[in-house]
C-alpha cells in the first residue's frame, strides 16, 4: 500500500488527515512513486486544534496548503534517524530519537515507521505549527492566522 491507501486503511487514526490531504490537492503527490514521509497527525491531535480551526482550513486552500505542507518531506524518513530535514515547502524540521521516542520539532512520534510502497507515515501527537519549523514571516503570518 502507498501512503494514500494506508492513510485510507485507518480511519480511525487518519480519517482527519485525509481530509486535509483531499483539500489540500495532496493525493495525487502522495498517490506517485517515489519516497515521501508523511508526519501525520492524528484525529486526536486534530481534535485538540481551538474550535473553528479544522473547518477553517478546510475552508482555505491556500492556508491549508501552507500548513500540510509542512508535514510532508521528499524521501523516506524513519523515526530511528537523528537528522535534519527539509519539508516540500523548504522549511528545516528536526528529528531526534533516543531508546524510548522519536520526536518531530518536539512533536512526540506516536506511531513511528508505518512503512508504504513509496515512504513513510508517522503518526504525530500535534499538529507542526508554523512557529515550530523555520519559516519566513509572510508564511508564518498566512499559515498561522487560522489558530
């Protein structure tokens, strides 16, 4: 299964995601060939976000993109690697493991290593928010106004 098809296989950890995925034009990108890591908040996490902000993303393709895309890095990622990668927008995300977690921009990796035929899926406990990863102002002001 590729990312797209596991994110499908588990509604009950994904079905949130997918719908940012679908919004966000993402499922022909992740759909491909190739190696991506999808840091994926779960519908947890995205139940946590204030009220109004999940509509509100859904509602703002633009802002949505910007935010997504901060989830999503070119190549496959374990949770096992201590590295510092770049997402498809250019932003620098750190990821640090140790014997007992991996975390994303301090994000605890709640289900690490889901292995696709084109990368990863690591299911995160938060939302990557602008003000985590290095972005530049103009991003930070479009991509956070929803929160």
């Amino acid at each position: 299964m590729n990312i797209v098809e596991r994110v499908r296989s588990m509604p009950d950890k994904f079905s949130k995601v997918l719908s940012l995925l679908e919004a966000a034009n993402l499922i022909e990108l992740l759909n491909k060939p190739g190696y991506f890591t999808l840091f994926a908040p779960t519908n947890k996490a995205l139940n946590e976000l204030p009220v109004g902000s999940f509509d509100a993303l859904l509602e703002d393709r633009k802002r949505l993109e910007k935010l997504i895309n901060l989830h999503i890095t070119l190549g496959a990622v374990n949770a096992k690697q201590i590295c510092t990668i770049k997402n498809i927008n250019g932003n620098i995300l750190n990821l640090e493991c140790s014997d007992t977690e991996s975390k994303i921009e301090n994000i605890k990796i709640e289900l690490p290593d889901i292995s696709c035929t084109n990368g990863f899926i690591h299911g995160i406990s938060e939302v990557i928010l602008p003000t985590q990863s290095k972005i530049d102002s103009e991003e930070l002001d479009l991509a956070f106004s929803a929160f």
